[in-house]
C-alpha cells in the first residue's frame, strides 16, 4: 500500500512547497489587514478627540454646509440638479476642497431631503 511517487509523476515536493507558499501569502494578508485596522481605528480615535477638543471646528463645518445649502437652494432644484458638482462649484465660486460638501447639499436639494 506504498504510493511511488515517481509512477505518477506527481513531486510531492513542489506540491508541498505551493501549498506553504499560499500559505505564507495568506498569513501575510491577513498581518497586513490587522494592522491596516489598528492604524485606521486609532487614527480615528485621534480625530474624534481632536474634534472633542475643538467643537468650533465642527460648528464651522455645519456653518459653512449650511450655507453653501442655501445657496443652492436659492439657484433653484433645476439648475442645481443639471449640473454636475464642478460645474456647481464654479458657478459659486468656491474652492475645489469644498467638492464633498456641495456634494453632499446638491443630494439633498435634488433628493428632497430637507425639503
């Protein structure tokens, strides 16, 4: 009941080896995904604590969505739903890093959030 390996051809040696590398590679995901997680939860600890200590920050973001909100809405659902977020942005006059925020109150003009 002894299986030669030379009969069939097969290596159980680099059969071996492909399965410890795969292995390896898995293992090694899995380390990279662990510590993708650790560094994403504690950056986020910092920012929220950052934002604890500072509400001002906060109240200058709702501040300024508000107003770019209203700004829209003054435009009309029409002109603000026909176009897209660049477009909107030049049109405002506002800097590219606002692009999320005019995003995010073009949505709720065009998906009658707020409305």
């Amino acid at each position: 009941a002894v299986v030669s390996t030379q009969s069939t051809g097969i290596n159980i040696s680099s059969t071996l080896q492909y399965y410890l590398s795969i292995s390896q590679s898995s293992l090694f995901i899995m380390k990279f995904l662990i510590c993708l997680s650790v560094i994403l939860a504690v950056s986020s600890a910092l920012a929220i604590k950052d934002i604890q200590d500072r509400p001002e920050a906060l109240e200058g973001f709702f501040k300024t969505f508000q107003e770019i909100y209203y700004k829209l809405k003054q435009l009309g659902k029409e002109t603000v739903c026909g176009q897209t977020v660049s477009e909107l942005i030049e049109l405002l006059g506002l800097p590219n890093m606002l692009e999320g925020m005019v995003a995010t109150a073009r949505g709720f003009i065009c998906e009658n959030i707020l409305s």
